[in-house]
C-alpha cells in the first residue's frame, strides 16, 4: 500500500513539473530557439495543404542541428533521405539514383536572427495558450497564433512540448475556416547523443551525383541587381505585416534567380525574379502561377493562402511605372499559361480588378522531405 501511495505521489509531482507554467509568448519563443536543437528521434506525419495525401518520415537530430530525415511511406518515396551535418546537404533518391549535394543551411542560423523573428511574430500574432494535450506520449501545451491579417495568411496552432520545446503538432486554419494538421508527431524519444554516423550520407550502387551552388547573401537590391544583370522588382509596402528578412542569388546552369525572403514571424513568404524576353525561365513557376514585368518574371511561394498571395501580387503590380505592362500567368492543370494583362494608368487611380475573375487553380509544391532544395529561413512550424 505504501510502495502504491509513493508511486502515485511520485508521478503526481512529475505531472506537475511538466505543467506548462510560461506564457504562451515565452513557448513559441523558447520553441524558435530550440526546435532545431534538441536530440531526439521521432515518427512524423507531413500533410500538403489542402491534400489528404500524407508523407511519414522518421526525423534523427542532434543538439548541433545536425539532421537526418528518411521517408518511410508512401512506397513512392520510400528510401528518399536527407542528410544536413551542418557542413553539407545532401539529398538522396534511390529511385532516380541521384544525389544532390549543396552546402548546409545551418550556417545562416543564428540566435539573433530568430530573437528578431519573433519580434516581428509578436507584432502580428496574438498568441494564446489554450490548454494541455498529450502528443506521442508527451505533455504539449496548445498555443494558437490568431493573426492581425487574418484574412490573408494561415492561423495556426502550436502544440510544444513543455520540457523540450519542439513543435510536436502543427494546424493551420485558412481564412475561411478550414482547418487541417499539417505536422503531427507519432513517436519521439529524446537519446543523451546520436552517433555521427546516423550523419554520413550512404546510398545504394553508384548513383550520379549533381552539385548545386547554395544560395549567396547579398546586402543590398543595388548589389542583387547588379549580380543577376536586370533590375530587380521590390515593392514598395508588402501585406500582412510581411517584412523583408534579406536577398539572394541563386545561380543554376540555365538560368539565374534574383530571391527576396519576407516573413511575418511564423509565415514564410519568397519572391524569385528572373529575367527572360520571350520565354518564362521556368516551366512550372514556384507557387504556381507567376507575374511579368517588362522582361522579368516573377513568382510568389510560401505558406500562405490563396488570398494573401494574390495581395502580394497586387503590391508588386503598384510598383508599376506609368505605361509599362504586367502580365498575371496562370498556371493550368493543363501545365499552359493563360494570360491577362492588367495596364496601371499611374494617374492617381488603382485597378480595381484583383484578383482575376477567372478560377485559378494552383499547384503548390511541397516544401518537406520530398523538396529538392533545403529551406535556410524556415517558418517556426516548418519542421520535418
């Protein structure tokens, strides 16, 4: 009877020490910082926005950030890995048997680039703290995130683990209502170490290896401009509390992309610029449909909704100068381009047409384990 009393009393007061004490402010802070640098070995379940279809993947992480994530289903997946050491990325497909390496995105992290996002989180989120749930075993405090623009971007919904900090679900709620899981952890245990080893990509016969330039940091749009050889498209007050986080050049065989990163705490928002004068650079454009100024192309990708992807592209077409033409490319399920021209007089008055009356069906790519480019400025809930 007494050993039974002590038991009780004994997971009683671990109960208690897991109770989640802090605000909801300080748990997505404290899971900012500390999600991508926890030891742990977990089963996850990624789900596309507006998609049934899952991905699950088994996540090995180390407290250096150090990374690896398998895909274990569906079966037309399995076996994909990514491996980051914090030196190399490196992606793995035993189907195709390729290999694409590029340096690491964990150098760019830092702690003052995080303290700053949240920062710009506090000022268009409230956050709540709604209660406390078990998730794979493990006590999480349920945060929402209800934004200022509620109408252009995702509400979300953070379940943390009150003694680790790592996000273990994660649900996004569109502007009209819909809501979905988007992360959602079967299985975690957090080991003292993982072997380095778990780290050391390994493949499957000898298969071809492609190298792929990261993306290089510049300090100004006069010095990005200059790097990719037009002048790059920047508008001049972007929605939703979105505020820009820094530019890159990113440099392929074909073709050269000037990138603008924006975020607004926890959406991530990435506008690629390309020149071309007769031909898009790119046969499906990220995010699905893209806009043309002049010779350049621009695409709009991210977290965000229909709504506030179509305001972002009404920022960039008030950038236009008096007479000059932007042309909205649709992207069919057909894969063609439909065009609709819109002309800004400049002369005081706005378009009054945005978005197109027409039905635009996009096709957003998934940005998980199956992505073929790592992303350096994740969102807090990006997590795979």
């Amino acid at each position: 009877m007494r050993l039974a009393i002590a038991c009780s009393l004994v997971l009683y007061s671990l109960g208690l020490a897991a109770q989640p004490t802090r605000s909801a402010q300080e748990y997505v802070r404290l899971a900012m910082l500390h999600d991508q640098f926890v030891t742990y070995t977990c089963v996850r379940t990624l789900h596309r926005w507006n998609d049934d279809d899952c991905i699950r993947l088994r996540r090995d992480q180390a407290a250096n950030g150090a990374n690896k994530v398998t895909v274990l289903s569906p079966l037309s997946k399995q076996g994909h890995t990514i491996v980051d050491d914090g030196r190399q990325w490196t992606s793995y497909d035993p189907d195709r048997q390729l290999v694409v390496v590029q340096d690491s995105p964990l150098a760019r992290v830092s702690k003052e680039d995080i303290e700053r996002r949240f920062e710009i989180l506090k000022r268009n989120y409230s956050l709540i703290k709604e209660g406390v749930d078990r998730i794979a075993g493990r006590v999480a405090v349920r945060v929402a995130l209800q934004p200022k623009a509620d109408e252009l971007v995702f509400s979300r919904r953070y379940w943390i683990d009150v003694e680790k900090f790592v996000l273990l679900r994660v649900e996004w709620t569109d502007p009209c209502g819909k809501s979905q899981i988007v992360s959602d952890t079967l299985t975690i245990s957090f080991p003292d170490s993982i072997s380095e080893e778990t780290f050391k990509p390994k493949f499957l016969g000898r298969p071809e290896t492609v190298r792929v330039q990261a993306p290089t940091r510049v300090d100004s749009i006069t010095a990005l401009s200059r790097e990719v050889g037009f002048k790059v498209v920047t508008p001049e007050r972007m929605p939703a509390g979105l505020t820009f986080t820094g530019a890159d050049v990113i440099k392929g065989r074909r073709i050269t992309l000037a990138v603008l990163r924006y975020t607004d705490g926890a959406t991530n928002v990435t506008l690629y610029q390309a020149g071309a004068d007769k031909v898009a650079p790119w046969r499906v454009p990220p995010g699905g449909k893209s806009i043309k100024a002049g010779s350049v192309y621009i695409a709009v990708d991210g977290d965000i909704p229909n709504a506030g992807r179509d305001a972002v592209f009404k920022a960039l077409a008030a950038t236009a100068q008096e007479g000059e033409e932007f042309i909205l490319l649709h992207n069919w399920l057909d894969g063609k381009d439909a065009e609709r021209r819109e002309k800004r007089d400049c002369d005081g008055r706005d378009c009054d047409v945005w978005p197109p009356r027409k039905t635009v069906i996009d096709k957003e790519p998934h940005r998980g384990a199956g992505s073929s480019a790592p992303v350096a400025n994740r969102a807090p809930d990006s997590v795979v």
